[in-house]
C-alpha cells in the first residue's frame, strides 16, 4: 500500500533541490572528485527519463558513488564537513530510489546497503533537524525495498532496521503531528514481511507504546485511563472537526492504523501482548464505535479480524466484553461500501456467535477478570450466580480467579474507583457463599484490602468493603 509523502518531508525536499550548491568550490577543495561531480549533473535537474536512462546504462558507477566501493568511499563520507552537499544528495538518492526500481536493487545487494547512512541517523542531537530526517526517508525506502528480496544473509538489515526504528520512535513521541506521521509512514514502508514485523514488536517499548498512545488520545482515554474505554464515554460529536479526540487528525489516525494493522498480520506473536499491555479490543472497540470514514472502520475490523481468529482462546472472551458483538450488529446496519469490510465484518459476526453459543455466565465472570477491568456486569448482582459458582471461583485452576481478583483490587484506580467496588462486592459475595475458604482469601490479601478501602474517598467503595468486612465479621463471630 503506497501512501503519498508526509506533507513535512515533501516541503523539505523541495527546500534542498532550489538551492544553490557549490560544485566546483567542493571539488577545488578535494571535497569531492571530478569524476563524482560528472556523475552528478549528469542525472541533477534532468528529466526523470533521461536520468534513468543515464543511470542504467552505468548502473555500478552510480552504485558507488552513493554507497562506495573498495578504495573508494561514498559521497555521504566523502562530503561529511558539507552538510549542504550531503543534504542535497539525500534528496537526489531519494528521487532515484523511488523513480528507478533496477537501480533500488542493485543498492539494495551491496555488500553495505546502509552503512553511508546510519552515522547520519545520528548526526543531530535534535531528532528534528533536516539531515536525520532525510536519511530516515531514505533507509525506509531502501529496506523497505531490501527487505523484500530473497537474501542468506540478513546483517545488515538485523543492524539498520532497529536503529531506524529506534529513530523514528522519537518522532512518535514528539507533540508535532507532522513528525508523528513521519514516523508512521516510514514505519508503515518497512513493515512489509515477518522479519520486519518482528523486530519491531522486540523493540514495542520504543515503538509501539507511543502510537497506542496516539490511538488512546483519539478515543478520548488518557494515556493511564481506562474509564472512558469501559464506559464508551467518548463521542465523535465531542471530537474537533478534522480528527477525533485529543487533537488527533483523521490522516494521522489512518496511519497509525495502517501500522497495527500490518503488526496484527503476525497475530499468534502479538496478539496477547497487545491485550495484556494495551487492552486492545476494548480500545479497538471504541475507535470503531467512534470511526469517523469507511476507510478507519475498514482497518480496524480486519485487524481485529486477525487478532481474534489467531488468539480466540484469550480475546473472545475480552471481545464479548467489550461488547464487540452488539456493535458489530449495529455496523451491518450501516450496509458498508468496500467488499473487504464487509467480509471482515461477517467474520466477526460468524467467530464472536460461534463463541457465544457455548459460553455460560461462569466463563463471563471468569473472562471479566482476565480482563484486568471489573464493570457492573450482569453476574455482580445475580445472587443465583453466586450460590452456583462461588466455590468454582474459588477452586477452579488452583485459585487463580481469586488471585486475579487480588491483583485488580491491588491497584489504586484513580480515574475509575467503580472496580474497587466491585471487587469488595466480589469478596463479600465469595466469602458469604464459601466461608470457609476465608482463610484463602486472607493469604491473598484481600482481607487487609478491603478493610483499607472501608477509608476511600469514593462512598460506594466504603460501602461495598464495608458489607465485604462486615460478611467476615458474621462468619468470624459464628464460628466462634
């Protein structure tokens, strides 16, 4: 999928080839050669024709120039004290990479593709300046194009691509959208095969967590802020014209997508780390309740499509709870244009209804709790649900919802106190069902929990965790 230059690079680049360099002047002072200065104005301000014609007909003489040969080293080092020539020659390697698909080969199989290239990566402290951000543009296009031919040896991509990963994490992580996007696009140009996919999942602290971030902004959730996703508080109404919430603008968002998207096709790696790290289906699920065009709507349900039918064990479960199916309901209604929606969209529907059919209100409760997030679902209030199942909870893989349970309450929850009540609920319910697993719950230390939250702030919460203490305190005295 080609996606038109960032508006950013493409003024750049335009900049650099209107001004003046002084040719001769590099060449007197042994900057360069006579022979390099012939090479190039013989392809400089030329027709695209004529330059790939001039190219192809000495393809290996070009090759050196810009990546060097034995004894010879590339422009980029040989011009390293005249930014001005090595900016310029960035552009010009830019234009012929993406004009002249032979020659894009011939450099893609030098013995050192990059190696003129990475030192300029660095060659700012400020991420932002033109040298870096050119040569990024660049290294996308020539590994994109690399990582794509059959090769026994991959050094010098395992070298390149995780340092022009860790660069384009900066831009991410800058509050300019025009470098964010930057970013996601030189991202989108590499993430073509396995290989690449991988390496930028090893590296999805730097990589990842700042564009899921930018996804949590749009559905209007901050970046530690889960109550707004569980609730679908946000609204496309409340979002500025142009983007959705938290200033984040249609195109960027599209982008942002596009790279999950193409991480999601490596489903069976990603797939839970992207759920246990992210909570991505509940905050997939608000962006496609929130998706502004056919086209965002488009690839957020195939990449769900793709992490649910490659992980259905773990996020079925969090997909129903997150209440995918309804919404998907409500999305056929829309009788969607493009025919790969609409299959994705059957899909879904066929995978979650498949699901749902052998599920029981235990499996529910039990799914709520991998979740990580407790919300006023059905079973929290259902006292049958409590006399049928509480021992399970309790017994079931050795303890471990109850453990689970523990480990929710353990959190403070700041933006959402209604889970600490529900857990208190929980406790009080499990400890008046099955009283003699007190002890159990004591060990976990759910006990001294909800006696601390007897001092919260939020009055439900004192009010749940003191009928909690208060279910302790009947069977303590009873068993007295």
């Amino acid at each position: 999928m080609s996606l038109d230059p960032p508006t950013y690079i493409l003024s750049l680049q335009n900049n650099i080839r209107a001004r003046p360099i002084s040719w001769e002047g590099a060449v007197r002072a042994k900057t360069i050669t006579d022979a390099d200065l012939k090479k190039i104005k013989s392809i400089d301000k030329v027709r695209k024709e004529q330059r790939k014609q001039t190219i192809e007909g000495d393809i290996d003489s070009f090759c050196s120039l810009l990546l060097g040969s034995p004894g010879s080293p590339s422009i980029f080092e040989a011009a390293a004290k005249r930014p001005d020539i090595i900016q310029y020659m960035l552009v010009l390697t830019g234009d012929i990479i993406d004009d002249i698909p032979s020659f894009t080969a011939t450099l893609a199989k030098h013995p050192a593709p990059f190696q003129p290239f990475l030192p300029l990566l660095k060659a700012s402290t400020n991420p932002e300046d033109a040298l870096p951000l050119l040569t990024s543009a660049v290294l996308a296009s020539l590994l994109g194009y690399a990582l794509t031919l059959p090769s026994k040896d991959s050094t010098q991509i395992d070298e390149a691509l995780p340092k022009l990963y860790s660069y384009l994490s900066a831009l991410a992580k800058s509050s300019d959208a025009g470098l964010q996007d930057i970013a996601v696009q030189e991202y989108s140009a590499v993430l073509r095969t396995k290989k690449s996919r991988e390496i930028f999942w090893k590296q999805r602290e730097e990589t990842l967590n700042p564009l899921v971030d930018i996804l949590r902004a749009a559905a209007g959730a901050g970046k530690d802020t889960d109550s707004t996703l569980w609730s679908g508080g946000a609204s496309v109404r409340s979002a500025p014209e142009g983007g959705l919430a938290g200033g984040v603008g249609l195109q960027l968002l599209y982008h942002v997508l596009l790279v999950i998207w193409q991480l999601s096709f490596e489903g069976t790696l990603v797939g839970d780390g992207l759920h246990d790290e992210h909570d991505i289906i509940i905050l997939y699920v608000q962006l496609l309740r929130l998706s502004p065009k056919e086209k965002t709507t488009r690839l957020l349900l195939s990449t769900l499509r793709n992490l649910l039918s490659s992980n259905q064990r773990n996020l079925l479960p969090a997909a129903v709870l997150a209440r995918l199916p309804a919404l998907l309901t409500n999305i056929q209604g829309r009788h969607l244009s493009d025919p790969d929606a609409v299959e994705d969209l059957k899909s879904l529907i066929d995978m979650l209804d498949e699901y749902t059919k052998t599920q029981t209100t235990f499996d529910e409760y039990a799914a709520e709790l991998h979740s990580g997030h407790l919300r006023w679902s059905p079973p929290h209030r259902n006292p049958t649900f409590w006399a049928e199942n509480a021992r399970r909870i309790l017994e079931e893989n050795k303890g471990e919802l109850p453990r689970k349970l523990a480990e929710i309450l353990s959190k403070g929850w700041e933006s959402d106190k209604q889970v600490l009540a529900i857990g208190c609920n929980d406790v009080a319910c499990l400890v008046k069902e099955v009283p003699e697993k007190r002890a159990m719950l004591e060990k976990l230390g759910l006990k001294d929990r909800v006696m601390e939250l007897m001092q919260e702030a939020d009055e439900t919460v004192r009010w749940e965790s003191l009928r909690a203490v208060g279910e302790w305190l009947r069977y303590s005295f009873e068993s007295k």
